[in-house]
C-alpha cells in the first residue's frame, strides 16, 4: 500500500499520530462493490480474504443515501484542514479511523425483491473507536492476534449487530475457522503473492463445494439452460482476489463526497434496508468520533 498503510502493524501508534482534526475529503463515486451493513439483531457469517487497509473516513447522510470519503487532513493529503472540502463543513466534519477488508458473505439473505444473496465479495469496514470505547476494528485486532498470527486473511468469522448505536458490520465476532496455513499466519506482511499462491487455494477447497451446493438450489428455479449459473461464472462476478484499497480509497480515482448508496448497483442495490449500505439510519457515526481518541 501507498498512502494507505495494510494491516494490523502498529495500528495503534497511527491512530496516535494523525493530526488531530475531525475529517472530510473525498468519496468513493463509482465503486459498486457492495459495503456491508447489517440491521440490528442480524447475524452474518464472512471469510476474510486479507489484512485490513486502514484509512481515515467520514459519511453523511441516513439510511440508503450514504456518502463516504477519506481525510485528506488525516492521511496527510493535504497540510491543513482548510485544504479538506469536508473538514471545514459542520454536517461533514465527523470521522473515523477504519479498517477496510475484503470478505465473502457465508450467510444467504432475501432482499425487498425476493432475491436471495450468498457467497458474494463484499466491503467491510471496521471502525476503530477509541480506548474508552473500543469498536469494531479493535476487538478483530485482537482476535487475529489470538488465533492468526496477527492476520485476518484465512479467517471465517461469525459477526452479530447487537443494536441501533452498534458498529453495522458486528460488534460481536466468533471465528468459526480458520483456513490459513503456516507460511500465512507466520508472515509479517501479507502480499498479494502471498495470498494468491497460498490462501486461495484453502479457500477454494473450502468454498467450492458449498457454492456448488448454493448454485443448484439457484438453478432448479432457472428454466433456461443458457442462464443457470455454473462455479467459473460466479467466481467471474465474485473473484476471490483482494480489493485493491488502494486504488479503491485514493482521492484522485474517485468524485468528493459521492453518494454510495448501497455499495452493489449491479445487484438490487436500491431496494434493500439491509443490502450493504453502512450507516443504516443509525446514529453510529456519532458515538465514535476523533474527539473521544486520546493523541
């Protein structure tokens, strides 16, 4: 990673470090990999395919209409707050520090439309919180640190929202599995080469048979041959790869403060409360701000 530091490697000194302002920058307009949210009580299974990319985000906005975007006062983009669109402006201005991961939903769901997603390539975001209160980001730290090496590459965790002012990807985890070998939890770094030649192929002894199991409960409902899903079309749609966050996150690819919406317009993305849009209408955003991180 460039600008956007990757993994869990003296997080909490970064944390530290940045320049205490409350944030604002850029959005993330034209990225339709889906974010994932969570309504409270829900309960979702994710295999993590990679280490945390952290940056510094803010959002505005309620329910469907969310806007994200990264601090460019906080990374270090830009010298001074006044050169960030979003630190200068009141309904802007909060933010947080976050670990951005690149997942696969283990848990079916029914959207408002009646179809059902499983086993998709999503966005999750992890808030950090603060040393008072600790979120999301925090308790995934130590979890890797306990049974991974400090890795969440390999692990398959079982994530829950407890309620309305909980972080909206789950604020209590439980590893189910886990799928790295040796030479991953023992790295310090994970490449992309790494991950490639020796996480995926776990991942796919453990994913391909369920998949397949997923797709012939899909096909029987598909009365023409030409359009029933096979294994190489969904991981088409659905690569195993990592997200590249460094492309994804980097001010310059993407507009200031575009709407996200549900993260996933190629798949339902307007018509579900629950289809991936963080924030959700909650008031989270509120509760683990900058001002609370002890510098």
């Amino acid at each position: 990673m460039g600008m956007f530091s990757k993994g869990f490697s003296g997080i909490d000194e970064e944390v530290k470090n940045s320049p205490n302002a409350s944030g604002g920058g850029s959005g993330y307009g034209g990225n339709d990999i889906r974010r994932v949210w969570m309504p409270p009580g829900a309960e979702r299974t994710f295999l993590f395919l990679d280490d945390p990319a952290k940056t510094w985000e803010h959002n505005w906005g309620r329910g469907r209409d969310q806007s994200y975007s990264t601090c460019l006062f906080r990374q270090r983009i830009v010298r001074a707050k006044e050169g960030c669109p979003d630190c200068v402006d009141e309904n802007h201005k909060k933010c947080y520090f976050g670990g951005f991961f690149t997942v696969i939903l283990m848990t079916p769901y029914t959207s408002q439309k009646g179809i059902t997603y499983c086993f998709g390539r999503e966005i999750f975001v992890a808030k950090w919180g603060s040393k008072e209160k600790p979120a999301s980001l925090q308790r995934l730290r130590d979890y890797a640190a306990k049974v991974n090496g400090g890795h969440t590459a390999g692990l398959v965790i079982d994530c829950k929202r407890l309620g309305d002012m909980s972080d909206v990807c789950g604020d209590q985890f439980a590893v189910i599995e886990k799928l790295a070998p040796d030479v991953i939890r023992n790295a310090d770094v994970l490449t992309p080469k790494l991950i490639e030649e020796h996480l995926i192929p776990e991942v796919r002894k453990y994913l391909d048979p369920k998949i397949k199991e997923y797709l012939q409960a899909v096909n029987r409902n598909i009365s023409d041959p030409e359009k029933k899903r096979t294994l190489d079309v969904h991981y088409r749609w659905n690569p195993l790869s990592p997200i590249d966050f460094e492309e994804y996150l980097d001010p310059k690819n993407n507009p200031r403060g575009a709407s996200v919406g549900s993260g996933g317009g190629k798949r339902d993305s307007s018509s579900d409360d629950d289809s991936g849009s963080d924030g959700g209408g909650s008031d989270f955003q509120s509760e683990f701000t900058d001002d609370e991180i002890p510098f």
